[in-house]
C-alpha cells in the first residue's frame, strides 16, 4: 500500500529530511479546511488516499499549518507538519496550498488530481460544483444537499453509483448515522414513519455573547435543521414512509446524538432489535455501525469513526413505537465515509479505462 522513501526539504539554509510515506490510493483535493476538512486531511493518513492539494481564502499557511498541528477536540496531528515554499509538508508528502475564492480560479489544473472534495457547503446545485470540473478537476465530491446531485451512504446505496457521474454527494452526518441502521431495521421489520431529533454541538458560525438578531451559543440549547431526511430518503427509495427529523444545538464542541422514533409494522421486542443490529454491525456493516451496551457520554465518542453507535440502553418498544439512540462524531465518521466513497469511486472509475 504504502512506499517508504525520503524527502529533503528546504527550510531556509538547512536541508531537512524526512521519512516519506507514498500514497499510491486516488488523489484527492479539498476545497475549504474548517471542521471537516481538516478531519478529511488529517484522516486521509489512515485511509489511503491522496491528498495534493488544498484550497482555503484569505488563511495565512501558517494559520493552516497550526490548525491541522493542534485541535482542541482531536488532540495534536500524528504527522508531522512543516511548511515548504508556502505549501504544506505532512509526514513529508507535499501538499500543494492555494487561497482562492473563486472557484473557476482554483488553479487545480496544475496539480494532477482526480477529485475534489469540496466541504465548504456552498456548492447547493450541480451548476455550482462544476466549476470545480472546468477548474481542472475530473470530479466532485460534496457536503451539500440538492435535488440535482445524487446521494450515497456507506452501508446504503454505495453500490449504485455510476462512473458516468461527475458530481456527487454523501449527504448529511446525521443522514449516514441514520440510514444504516434504518436499512437494517425496515429489512427485518417494517418501517411505516420515523420521526427524530438530533442534538448536535454548537456550530463555528454561532456566537459566544447574544447580539443583534442572535443568541449565545454557550448559554442556550437552540433550534436548528438538519438535512437527515433528504439524505435518508435519497438513499433509501424503498423506504416509502414519512421522514421527519430536526435538531437542536447545545453547548459543546462535538459529537451528536440522534433519537429516533418509528413505527414497525412487524413485531419487535427489545432483544430482537438488539440482535438485529449486533448481527448487521458485526458483519456487512462493521466498519460503518457499531452498539455499545455500556452507560456513556457525549465525549466517549469522540473520533469515532464509525457513522452511528446505537446505545442498546437508548432502546424503547411500546407495542409498535420504537425508540433509538445513536452516537455519532459528526466530524471524523462523516470524514470517514467521504473518504471511503473517494475510494469506492476510484474503484469504480477504474474500472471504466481497463
């Protein structure tokens, strides 16, 4: 998988070398490194992809470089990190760095790269996510949700994506924590409508102090949205029911909480539904969902990579009327699953040239 070899770079007057880890798996670059696209970097060491290039506006490289070194909530990168001619050098892989807001401008084409996984959330249509492709790229990877972008979940619908598509999305953290287990759960017992809430941390675009038109983030528990339901029902056509699902947001750093409530139409009881899933969880599904038996908090899951923990003491039935608690980091398992999907695209689009 991976070549060891060496790496001399500048700094200043002083060659400094480093041990080099060579990735051979697709190469990839990032459009925008907040929460998530940091997480998608950092993760990318584990996971065998590539990633080249990065692109964030009117950020000092310096500032990049401290933020990928030192996060608060994931503790202190296992890399390495230099800075090399205004790029990064992570683990002694190159990383090239550009600062443009413009997506048309992203200079891409000088960097051979075969996706580009934009978490920026602003690419709402596939219109927007094109300039991306015109930019260089040969295809794209989103955050957001749209009616004209299709969809796909690990453990869901990953095998119906096409190498014929150029843009596609993984939906919503809360969507890929949600619809594994749900597939799972309208296999065996019948799905007739779901309704949920998800109470997720405090978001970087919240205040700490109440102003005009806002409330403090570190002092209330807020409404919120979330795009759950589209990413369920998008991947899950054969769950023909109604789907509802909002959030709340409280006051800390990470991971989320889902609840959901469903009617069955079959019959289950407790142990059966635990049964279920422990059997899903331990087979087809083991690098996606996972149950904990245990009493545990919010910050037991942090960087968890999985996309849901189901917590068999969040487990309720009165007759047909069920109620389900999943954890889930909502900042490295989504990474995660972007970075398996990169994977499973390249798979793919292989494919296609042979």
């Amino acid at each position: 998988m991976f070549k060891n070899t060496l790496l001399t770079v500048h700094k200043g007057l002083k060659h400094v070398v480093f041990s080099r880890t060579i990735c051979n798996g697709p190469k990839v670059a990032i459009n925008g490194i907040g929460r998530i696209g940091k997480s998608v970097l950092r993760e990318s060491f584990k996971n065998n992809v590539n990633i080249v290039a990065v692109n964030q506006p009117s950020v000092d490289i310096k500032a990049v470089a401290k933020a990928l070194m030192y996060d608060t909530v994931h503790g202190p990168f296992s890399k390495v990190v230099t800075i090399h001619d205004k790029n990064l050098c992570i683990d002694g892989r190159l990383v090239k760095v550009f600062h443009e807001a413009t997506l048309e401008k992203i200079p891409w084409k000088t960097v051979p790269i075969d996706y580009v996984i934009d978490v920026t959330g602003k690419c709402n249509e596939e219109k927007d996510a094109m300039k991306h492709i015109n930019a260089g790229a040969k295809k794209v990877l989103v955050t957001s949700l749209s009616k004209d972008i299709p969809i796909f979940v690990k453990g869901v619908n990953f095998e119906s994506y096409k190498n014929t598509m150029k843009v596609v999305s993984c939906g919503s953290s809360t969507g890929n924590s949600a619809a594994p287990l749900m597939k799972v759960l309208h296999s065996k017992f019948g799905i007739l409508n779901c309704m949920g809430t998800t109470t997720h941390p405090m978001r970087s675009f919240q205040h700490i102090h109440d102003g005009l038109g806002f409330k403090s983030a570190v002092a209330n528990i807020g409404l919120d949205s979330t795009g759950a339901a589209i990413t369920i029902g998008s991947s899950l056509p054969d769950l023909k029911c109604n789907i509802h699902i909002d959030a709340s947001s409280v006051p800390v750093l990470n991971v989320s909480l889902l609840k959901l409530y469903m009617n069955f139409e079959n019959q289950a009881t407790v142990d059966a539904i635990k049964t279920e899933i422990a059997n899903k969880a331990e087979s087809e599904l083991k690098d996606v969902l996972h149950y904990v038996d245990d009493k545990l908090v919010s910050s037991d899951f942090i960087s968890c990579q999985y996309s849901g923990v189901v917590d068999f003491n969040q487990i309720q039935v009165i007759d047909n009327l069920i109620s389900i608690g999943i954890w889930y980091d909502n900042e490295v398992g989504y990474a995660c699953r972007m970075l398996d999907f990169v994977k499973h695209m390249a798979e793919i689009d292989a494919k296609k040239t042979k």
